[in-house]
C-alpha cells in the first residue's frame, strides 16, 4: 500500500437532520441523498476536485486550489437552495453544512487521512444549515480573490484538534440563508430578554436533547435504583447511576426511555409492574439496587416484560467503586441484548460513557446536578463549588464542563449574578469545552444548553440547530422535545410546535409546567382550544403558572364559557397584580399569533 503527504483544499459536507428525514421516510431519503451527491459530483468535476469518498451522509472532496474548493461549494449550495425552494414541505428539503479546509493530508490509495480533512469535518459541523466555513489557511487563500464576503466567526475548541481553530463564513445571504449566530445583547437588553424569558418559561432546565424514537421502538422505564448502602446520604449516588443508565439506553434509536424526572415520582412509591406499565405507557422495567461498602461496589439489576409479568434477565455486578462505569456500560449492554436489538458499532460506541479520571469527579459532579434541580441561589453556588472541584481533579472530564455550562445558563438566567451577559458566555464557553471532549451524552447536554443560550438570545435559528445536532447524540429525553416545541412556538411553526411538545409529553408524562404551557399555548394558536384547556388543567393546581392561567382564560373565552374564563382570569390577576395584556405574547415573530392571543385574554375580561 503506497501513501504519499501533500497540501490539498479539502471539502467535506453532510445533511442537516440526517437521522430525522430517514425516521419520516427512508426510501425518500436515499432518492434525494443520491440527487444531492449528483450535484457535489458535477460542481466539484467542473471546477478540477474529486469526490473522495461518500459514507452515509457525508461526502469528502479534495480541490486543487482553495478557490476552486469555494466557487464549488458555493454553486452546490445555490443549485441545492433552487431545488429545495422547488419543495412545498419545509421537512421535506434536504439541506447540508459545508466546511474547506487547506490543509496536510495522507493519500493512500486514493483516500485521504490526517488532520487536513479532520479539521474539514469539524468546520462542516459548524457551518450554517446551506452555508460554507472556513478555515484561517483556506480564508488566506481566498481572502479578496473572491466575489463574497466572508465573515469572521471566531475561534472554535473541537474535538480531537489540540489547538482551537478560526473559524470563517462565506455570507450566503444572496441565496436566503441567513447567518445563525448573532452577538450577545447588550446588559440592559440581555435582562429585558431574560425577564421575557423566565415569564414565559421559553426555556426547560437541564436540557437533554431527543428525537422521537420509531414507532416499533422498545418502550422502557428504568426506575430509581435503591440506596442499600449504610449512609442515606449516598442517595445521590444510586440517583446518577439512574440518570446515567437512562441516558446511555436512551442513545439506542430502537429503545424509548422515559424520562429521569417521570420515573423519580415512583422512587417513593410502591406500584405494581402493570398500574406502571399502564401509567407510563411502558412495556419494559429495569429496576435496581446499589450498595456501596468498603470501597467495593453491588450493583443488582433486573428486566422484566410488565405486560406479561415475566422476569427477563437480573444479574448483580460487583466490583471496585471505581470500575462504575465499567459496569454501567455492561448493564446497558445486557438490557439492550435482552431486547434483541439489532445495534451496529456506531449505535454502541454512542452509548459508551467516557469516565473521568476520578471516580471523585464523577460524584461531585452527580452532587452538583442534584443541588441545581433545587433552582436556589445558594444551591447553585455550592453547585458550582463542588464542579470546580471535579475539573480540578479532572480536567478532560465533559460531564463536569456541561454541568458547569448549567450552572453558569441558570445563574445568568434567575439573576443571581451581576453581569448576566457575561455568566451566559462563560455557559457558552464551558459548553464548548464539553463538546470538544468526545462524549455522546455530555456532548448531548452541552448542545442543549447553547440551545437555551440562544434561545435567551433570541437566536432561534442556532437554537434549533443544536436542538437537531443533540438530537442526533441522544433518542428518549423529554427536555429535548419540549425545547424544541417552544422554539418552533415562537418562530410561528406551531403544527410542528405541537407535534415536537407532543413527542416530549410522550416521552415524559409529567412533562415540566414550561413544557406544558408551550404545549397549550400552540393548541391555542391552531384554534384546538378544548385541547388547550385540558392541557392546562393536566398541571397540578400547584404547579401552575400564572401563563398557565392565561392561556386557560384565553381559550375558555374563545369556547364561550365566560364563567370560567371569568375564574381562571382571577387567577391570573391573582399571581401577577400587574399582568400586562399587551406584553403576554410579545415573543411571538407573528404579528397575527400576538393579535390573537391578546384577543382571547382581553374576552375573558383581562
């Protein structure tokens, strides 16, 4: 096997919401996947490149020139744009991320390795949805020896790239793609968009990012793991291992996990296998116990089919606390063999955690995530005491810097901070840190939070892309859904709004107040008024909000019960004295969507 080195413009390019196009329609898919690679092999032919490779989604490039790499890139995208505008089905376009970059590279037998095309590949991730970056040696090449303006994004932390990387965009404005991140408002716009933020509850806390599982997927409940050690305070334990387990299974696009913060309401609760399976809608439980004792580690585990009321599988793991992750992976392993799920190597290297250096890493961290469900000043602080202490002691450890993206995103966001602009961009940067360690479930938080930052920011479209790039890290997590539901709410998409809140209520059945006024609000929205009323009496009295309330108002109003809107906007005044009509959904982009809310509330006598 011959190999040679050179200096090669590398292009590698991929499809946006891959994953999500084959769940809706997989022979689609491929059709117009084999359409698109058509376009990459004729632009790239006329201007002297060649396709490399092309495995699954990706297509790979080499140019003999920086410039020829560009005019190319920049043609695919417009005839790609052209065609897409041709779909009247928004879902149905296919669209793909570009990255250029000039760089070293190995050629071995017609196929290229090594660093040139890696930092391609990571430029590609970072590129808007249609658009083209690039990176600083391929910007030198073409820097005014081009007809497009190039923007400067930044530099940019990725993964298995020492150094950070700058990052450049071609403006792609004149063919209708608009660039996704914009700068962080200034202080006293940041609290005015924080305040409208916390009001209308636009953002879910501790986000986890999913996509809807397939229909024919497996629908599995782990519930909490007792604590049999002799310290009761070692309960945080047995709850991360829980949430650890969940996620890692939730990773499996076969299985549909109920969500960590549904199952913790049985973790005091005795209920038979069936009233479990009917409540939750499951046909699978994973029930288990944990004992630490001298350093040494039993973790008992078992799987049983509750429709049937057969125990699967139960096995006990024993061993060195230290070897925890060890044994969570082999857990997932054998719950998901059970199953019989049919999984490819890419599926299990998903699942796998990367521990940290420290097994002492690991439960601050777990500590510090049971301290900000809390959602106290005090709590946070100590929070963030006990991760500063977990990236001390490891420092490569993604699950303590996307925790530390939490802490910061909540300090900024609740005001227990001076400078709320300045917490978001340390969220933001610890976010980033998470991201260039390669770790699918960290990474999936990680991509959750930019998406709340940008959410904050009103920056819809970079929260929406993290939301589609969490999704592709992890398949069962409610957060994710709910998130997205309240993005697409805002942006006016309000039949995919709801179909997104749907999937979240689905995968957690006590979905947060946030997620159930989002959801409400769309039914509103879409005139399904009966659907909007019984989604806000489904939160428990207690847990409603005063947005709850409204929307309750607005509806019963629309329905001609002027009674019950008359009660439910006593609730209102009730928990907000002041509530400003005009102000309720100034966050809406449409103006008929504002005029409609503001005409409901004001029937109901607000």
């Amino acid at each position: 096997m011959s190999s040679q080195r050179r200096l090669s413009a590398i292009l590698a390019a991929d499809v946006v919401g891959y994953s999500r196009h084959m769940q809706r329609d997989a022979q689609a898919t491929v059709r117009l996947l084999n359409e698109r690679r058509a376009i990459f092999a004729e632009r790239a032919a006329a201007r002297g490149g060649r396709i490399v490779n092309a495995p699954g989604d990706s297509i790979l490039a080499e140019f003999p020139s920086v410039i020829d790499a560009v005019e190319s890139a920049v043609e695919i995208q417009k005839e790609i744009a052209a065609r897409n505008a041709a779909i009247a089905n928004a879902e149905e376009r296919m669209q793909f991320r570009i990255g250029i970059n000039l760089g070293d590279v190995i050629v071995e037998d017609g196929a290229l390795y090594g660093d040139g095309v890696n930092i391609a590949a990571r430029l590609e991730s970072l590129a808007d949805y249609g658009g083209i970056a690039l990176s600083a040696s391929a910007y030198d090449q073409v820097r005014d020896k081009t007809p497009y303006r190039i923007v400067d994004r930044g530099t940019e932390q990725v993964k298995n790239i020492a150094r950070p990387i700058r990052v450049h965009a071609v403006d792609m404005s004149a063919i209708g793609v608009k660039r996704r991140r914009r700068p962080l408002p200034r202080r006293a716009a940041l609290w005015s968009a924080l305040v409208a933020v916390i009001a209308v509850a636009a953002f879910v806390l501790f986000p986890r990012m999913e996509r809807q599982a397939p229909q024919h997927a497996a629908t599995i409940a782990v519930l909490p793991f007792a604590n049999h050690s002799a310290d009761p305070k070692r309960e945080f334990f047995s709850d991360g291992l829980t949430e650890d387990i969940i996620n890692a299974l939730g990773r499996f696009s076969a299985i549909r996990v109920i969500a960590y913060n549904t199952v913790q309401a049985y973790k005091m609760r005795v209920a038979a296998p069936e009233q479990i399976m009917r409540e939750l809608g499951v046909r699978y439980l994973v029930l288990g116990s944990v004992r630490e004792a001298s350093g040494t580690l039993r973790i008992n585990v078992e799987l049983s089919d509750a429709a049937k009321g057969t125990l699967l599988w139960s096995e006990r793991y024993d061993g060195p606390g230290r070897e925890v992750f060890t044994m969570q992976d082999r857990i997932v392993g054998d719950i998901v063999g059970t199953l019989a799920v049919k999984l490819n190597a890419i599926e299990q290297q998903r699942a796998a955690m990367k521990p940290p250096e420290s097994l002492e890493a690991y439960e601050l961290v777990l500590r510090a995530r049971e301290l900000m469900r809390v959602v106290e000043r005090a709590a946070n602080r100590e929070a963030r005491a006990l991760i500063a202490q977990a990236i001390k002691l490891s420092p490569n450890y993604a699950e303590a810097h996307a925790a530390n993206a939490f802490a910061e995103f909540q300090r900024a966001v609740f005001g227990w901070v001076e400078d709320p602009a300045e917490a978001l961009r340390r969220s933001e940067e610890a976010a980033r840190r998470a991201l260039a360690i390669d770790d699918p479930g960290a990474n999936a938080r990680a991509r959750g939070i930019l998406g709340n930052i940008h959410t904050v920011t009103g920056d819809y479209e970079a929260a929406l892309a993290d939301a589609e790039r969490a999704l592709q890290l992890n398949g069962s997590d409610a957060v994710a859904h709910a998130l997205r539901g309240g993005i697409l709410l805002w942006t006016g998409k309000i039949e995919e709004s709801i179909a997104a809140s749907e999937a979240a209520r689905r995968f957690d059945p006590r979905l947060s107040p946030e997620g159930m006024f989002n959801l409400a609000l769309a039914y509103y929205l879409a005139g399904r008024y009966r659907d909007a009323v019984q989604t806000a009496v489904a939160v428990e009295s207690q847990a409603r909000t005063v947005f709850l309330h409204a929307v309750h108002a607005a509806a019963l109003a629309q329905l001609g019960d002027a009674e019950g809107a008359r009660r439910a906007a006593d609730e209102v005044r009730r928990g907000s004295p002041f509530f400003e009509v005009n102000n309720f959904g100034q966050r809406l982009l449409n103006p008929a969507h504002r005029e409609k809310t503001v005409e409901g509330l004001v029937k109901a006598g607000l």
